[in-house]
C-alpha cells in the first residue's frame, strides 16, 4: 500500500475477528520493527511475541490487576489472536555510549535529554501499527500497568534489564466503535505547528 | 511510494545540498507527524518548524555547546536547509488522564510505565523521517544536549512545559559516507525476537 494511505488510515482496533494472522504478516511487522532508527544504533530492544492462545492467555493473567479484567475494552482486546510486547534495554544503550567513538563512560544518565530507548521502541513499536494496516490488519498499542511489569517478567522469562513499553495486538479487525478518546478529535495542523517560534 | 519500500530505505542522512526543499513536502511531514498516535489521544506535542537561513542558523547557535562545532557531523548537519523540533508536553498528558473517563486525578506521573509524552512524539518524529523518503528527502533525527535547552527555549520562546525530545534535519541529501554506529551493523531479527519467552 502507498506510504501516505498507510498513515491516513492507521487507528487504534480493539476488537478482532477469530480469523488467524498468517505468520508472514507477523513476520514482516517483526522485521519492519527492528528496522527502527536508535540513538548510536544502540538497537536495545527485544520483541516478545506471543501467537498461539496458551501464551496470549498467559499475557492477559499476568497483566491484568485483580478485578479489573471485566470491561468492554479487556472483552475486546483479549480476542486478539497475537500480541507483541517491545522491551526498551536502557543498559545496552548506556553500554553503547561508553563506547570510544562516545565516550560516555560515567554511564551518567543526565546526559540523555530524554529516555531514547523508551522512544526508539516506540518507534519500533508505531512501525508494527503502521505494517498491520499495510498488510490489512488491524493493531493497538497500549500500556502494561506498572504493577504488573513484574508477573509479565516471571510468566515469560523476561531478562530485568528489559522493560515493557506496552503491548501491540493483531489481528483481523472486528466491527466496531470509536473509543471516547477518538471522539475528542484531532487537533488542528496549525494548532501544533510553531514556524519560527511561538 | 510503496510502505515497505519506505521502511527498508530509511536511513540518518547527515549532509544535504543547496537545493531547497519544496514547502509542501514540509507540509505533508508535519500532517503526517501529526498523525501519530496518542495515549488517550493526548496529542501532548508541538513541532518548532524552521524553514529559513536566519531560524535555522540560530538553532545551531543555541544548541551547540561552546567549543563543540567543528567537527565533521557538524559540518554536515548545518546544511540542512529545514529543521523541525518535535517537543513534548507531559501536562497536557495530566490534564488528559484526570478527566472522568480516565480518572488519575492525583496526576501521579507513577501511573505511567513509560513517559508516553515522549515516546509518542518520537512515533511523531518517525514519521517525518518516513514522509522524507517517500518525498525523495534524506532526514536525520538528534539529540539537543540538556546543557542546551533552557537556551533553545529562550531563543523561539518555547513555552516551559514543551521539552524538546530531538530535532529533525531535513534536506536533499549530499552523498557522503556510512556513519560509525551504521557499521556496526544490524542486530539479526532472530536475535531480537523472543517466541513464547526467553
């Protein structure tokens, strides 16, 4: 598909059909994602991907806190037949930079103006969304709650130098709603842009 | 241009020639970035365009710590026609999360496993380096030094609560060589996904 449709059409889908993802599609989201840029090609990232309904199932127990799991948005979010967690490595990227050619060898983290791995996975992550439209999925990325980081590390093995910067899910989108959130509409183009200075 | 064409062309181009770069490719970057998606649709971002010699000169004037311009990256860089600084805002994510449907009205930043404002502005940044490719641009996404904010708050009256995460070059790109961190090659897909679990 052409680059701009990909990103007119790009939304948040939290509901999903019980059609199965051919393992290509997730493959080619995996790939385009570890095409990300990162700060000094730090590339400090790792992808969990969960895509049979054992480890899915694992993700939503672990993640969701007590009580919480009955509402119209975990109905619908839990018939996601994938789900891809992207983990942000700060150490790789503080190992990066006391490099010579950086020289950053106090690992200082007031040097960083903000956290790039947590953007770069971003990135990696929003590269995931886009290719699910591109490949005519649907996706949502969404926050793991931080008291649950920990049970989603015991559940999968997850090393404790990585940390989750929320969840993708994918698969072949159900009918459905505009979430409250999208009914607030986009802001205007001008709105956010300042032509040399405010 | 094709999606995936896009994603796998993607590369920081550090020089740029003389030629300007067409207002409307600009234009179609910014709507793009402004595209990105949000959590809660917070939109917590602003882009600080700068499109001419005298916008352009004072950013590097402001964002270049004494004694650190001479060198080859700087060179390069400063032939960049147009830059835009992606800047995030965290309050309007506070505001955002303390309305009723959310309800985090203690604005108690702990909520947040990732700071969103950041990473979301980053998917922001991504797709103006995507858009760039796609208009036969080259594109280059940096650092400001902490040292440097405050400066280039004062110099475009960015307001106190907008925080620069990079800035964007964006330019036709001059030939020129393979970065350090790119010859350090790409880390295999295999060894960034983790099936199931470590």
């Amino acid at each position: 598909m052409d680059f701009a449709e990909v990103v007119r059409r790009r939304r948040m889908v939290r509901a999903y059909t019980d059609q199965p993802v051919a393992p290509a599609a997730v493959r080619r989201a995996l790939d385009h994602a570890h095409r990300a840029p990162s700060a000094g090609f730090s590339q400090g990232w790792a992808f969990l991907l969960l895509d049979d309904a054992d480890t899915v199932g694992r993700f939503w127990s672990a993640t969701t806190p007590a009580g919480k799991g009955d509402n119209a948005w975990s109905r619908g979010m839990r018939t996601a037949p994938v789900i891809v967690v992207p983990l942000a490595c700060k150490r790789a990227y503080l190992d990066r930079y006391a490099e010579p050619d950086k020289g950053w060898t106090d690992r200082d983290e007031s040097r960083w103006p903000v956290p790039y791995w947590d953007v770069d996975t971003g990135m990696a992550a929003l590269l995931m969304l886009l290719t699910a439209v591109d490949e005519g999925l649907g996706a949502c990325f969404f926050g793991v709650p931080p008291s649950q980081v920990q049970a989603l590390r015991t559940e999968f093995g997850v090393p404790a130098d990585h940390h989750p910067i929320g969840a993708v899910t994918l698969g072949h989108p159900a009918p459905g709603g505009v979430s409250r959130s999208a009914r607030r509409g986009r802001r205007r183009l001008d709105d956010v842009v300042h032509r040399g200075g405010w």
